[in-house]
C-alpha cells in the first residue's frame, strides 16, 4: 500500500463505517481520524464517539452541521426551483459538498495526507465526495474500501466485525431494515430490497417521515411563509434560521402526508436506479418559492431561470458543486433574488401542498391592468394589434412564398 501515516474517515457509527476504521488500521497501518456530522438525519450522534473510542481512533471529530448545511447550501439550491429530472429534489446530492468540505479542513488541521468515505462502487456519492476533495485539496490521496475490499456481504462484514471484535448495533439474528436510506435534514431516501423491482409498491411501513395522505388529517393546514431575497425566513410570522425553518416545515408536512416520491432516476456512473424520497419541507419550499416568484421576477428573467435550473440541477446532482460552472449559474440565480419579498400562503391537505395567496410589496403583479373590468385607459386594446402583427410578420412571409405550415 502506498504511504498514508494518518486519513480522515466520514464516520457514521454504523456497521460499514466502523469495519473501515479497522480496515484502514490493518491495511494501511495508519492512524484513523473520524469525522461524524449532524446535518439532521434524526438520529443521535454522539454515540459514535464511544464506538470511535472503542476502535482506537484518538482524534474524533462530531459537529451540529444543521445551520450551515441548510443556509449554505440547501437555500442556496431551492432559490434555483432545483429538481433533477423532473421530480427528485436532491436531497442526497446537496449534503455531500458540505462534509467533502469538511473532511479536507479536518484534514488539513490534523496533517491527515487521505481522507476515505463508505459509498460503494456502484452508486453517484462516491463521485460527489471525491470531485470535491479534489477540488479543495487537488494532492488529497482517497480511500475508497468499497473499491478494494472484498467484504462485498452483510454476511462478510459481520463475520469481520466478529473476528476483529468490532462492536455493532445489530446482530445476525436482529431484523435490519431491508433498505439502504440516507437521511439529513431535507430528506430521507430509501433503496434496495424490493425497490430493486420497479413494478413493486413500496410498503407502507417504510415511510418514517410523513403519514399516508389517506390516514392525514381531514382538516387542511394553513401556514404563511415569509420570503427575504429568495429565502424563507419566518413561518406565520415567527422569525426561524434556516435550519428550523426546514425542521418545522417537515414536521407540518409530515403531518398532512406531503412530500413521498417514487421515481427511477439516471445516475452519473450510468445505471438507472429505483428510489423512494421523503421531502416534506422541500416540497413546500419549491411551491412556496415558485409563487412569490411569479409575482416578483420579470418574465424574461424568470424563464432564464427555468432554463438554466435544469444543467444547475445535473451539476449538482453529478457531484460538481465546487465547479466553476456552478460558481458561476450560482451567481447568476443569486442575482435575480434580490426582490423576492414577501408572504406565500400554503394549503397542506392529505398529501398536497397548494399555494393559495401571495403577496409582496415588490409585486410586478397591476390589478388595474390585468382586471377583466373596466381598467379606465390603463391598458389600450388597440395596442395588440400591431403586437400581433409584427409577430406574425415571418410566419405571413414564409405562408405568401408557398411554404406549407403543416
């Protein structure tokens, strides 16, 4: 193995992660820093310290990463309208800059020369987490196990942990969940067992997020979300960080059944790949953020901008958020926010999140011009005609010299 005297691992306590650390130990003989971050995925993250401990790691690093992980990253994203492909509404792609980032400043302040993450072979996380080492540390070496390793099983990894003894959650006889999820604060994701058979319904029984929208209130839920240069910043008037406002849009959204999707997307390394999303709070914020825009932004910039989101979206999703392309769209899209204020009035029922008033002091919106009564001079109908004329004016010319526009 090459020389590597110390790596920064991206360390969750859990079985794969905790076979790394020894893995690393024994194969190439260096000293293991882990690195656990809490960016909301709702479990409790302090245990991996004593599992760190127990594995002989010396250096551990376990940081709240909920704040800056939302207003750095997730707004900056939905003030775009970002969705891939349609539907998905990257809550897996948007969290892995962040922790790229962190493993290189880990790396950095402990003289670590490599850094090593648990995504497998076959799936777009190792991409994300390795175009973003690279780009913030270019000399970083990266040490991918799945990749080498031939512990390539549940089976194998338990029969490891049991001849190294490791410490884990589960036992051969417990019942583990037969999905592969990940989970931060802006989704939950779920992959694998009988998912991997695109015509079989997902159970009811997966979903942890959100209710059935059959078994959601029969009451609607009516919330007013309050807009600042593009982002949320108050929920019916209670000022929130960023972090909270997610938070407790999930919980509303959860509540009333929004925010489950099924979809099959394309991943980068080329594969098409069955999974099931909970975004309950993004699912709002897309809505919500899309209305006060229809009422802010002019029309040219705000078609730009859909035209624009969709290459935003792949750049993000293919792991290139450290790119200058996405410096650059970033900028862009950051630019047109500037006078996307006001209050979006939400309607949560039994899995729907409909918007049901807007308003802003900056509204490009003119009652008097757009009123189908009398608009007292304020719009001359006669005015269309030319408009109409003029643009027509190729199609007329084209027509008159025989082409057929059928």
């Amino acid at each position: 193995m090459s020389d590597v005297n110390k790596v920064v691992l991206a360390y969750s306590g859990g079985l794969d992660t905790s076979v790394i650390v020894k893995w690393l130990q024994e194969t190439y003989d260096c000293e293991v820093v882990t690195f656990t971050a809490d960016i909301g995925q709702g479990e409790e993250v302090e245990p991996a310290r004593a599992k760190a401990q127990a594995l002989g790691v010396k250096e551990i690093y376990i940081e709240d990463l909920r704040e800056e992980f939302v207003r750095d990253y997730v707004y900056p994203m939905f003030r775009a309208n970002t969705i891939y492909e349609g539907e998905y509404l990257l809550g897996t792609s948007i969290a892995r800059p962040l922790i790229a980032k962190r493993l290189i400043e880990i790396a950095n302040e402990t003289g670590a020369d490599a850094i090593s993450h648990g995504a497998t072979g076959k799936g777009n996380d190792q991409v994300r987490f390795e175009l973003g080492a690279y780009a913030l540390k270019p000399g970083v070496q990266v040490i991918a196990p799945w990749r080498e390793w031939d512990l390539n099983s549940r089976e194998k990894l338990m029969d490891y942990c049991e001849q190294h003894d490791i410490p884990v959650d589960f036992s051969k006889s417990k019942k583990k969940s037969p999905y592969s999820m990940d989970a931060n604060l802006l989704h939950i994701s779920y992959e694998g067992g009988i998912l991997e058979d695109p015509w079989a319904e997902a159970e009811e029984d997966m979903w942890r997020w959100s209710v059935s929208p059959e078994a959601a209130p029969e009451t609607p839920t009516y919330i007013e979300l309050t807009f600042e240069q593009g982002d949320i910043v108050a929920i019916d008037g209670e000022s929130l960080k960023p972090h909270e406002v997610l938070s407790k849009l999930n919980k509303l959204g959860g509540d009333n059944g929004v925010g489950r999707l099924d979809i099959v997307e394309n991943r980068y390394v080329g594969m098409k790949s069955r999974g099931c999303y909970e975004t309950p709070g993004g699912t709002i914020m897309l809505r919500a953020h899309r209305a006060i825009e229809s009422l802010t932004l002019d029309r040219e910039a705000a078609h730009l901008k859909d035209e624009l989101m969709p290459k935003y979206a792949e750049v993000i999703y293919n792991g290139y958020w450290w790119s200058p392309e996405r410096k650059m769209l970033q900028a862009a899209i950051d630019e047109t926010q500037g006078n996307v204020n006001g209050v979006v009035r939400m309607k949560l029922y039994k899995g729907s999140a409909t918007v049901v008033g807007r308003k802003s002091a900056e509204s490009l919106f003119d009652a008097s011009i757009a009123t189908f009564e009398d608009d007292a001079g304020a719009y001359d109908q006669k005015d269309a005609e030319g408009f109409i004329k003029l643009n027509a004016l190729r199609l007329r010319i084209a027509a008159a010299k025989g082409r057929k526009a059928n």
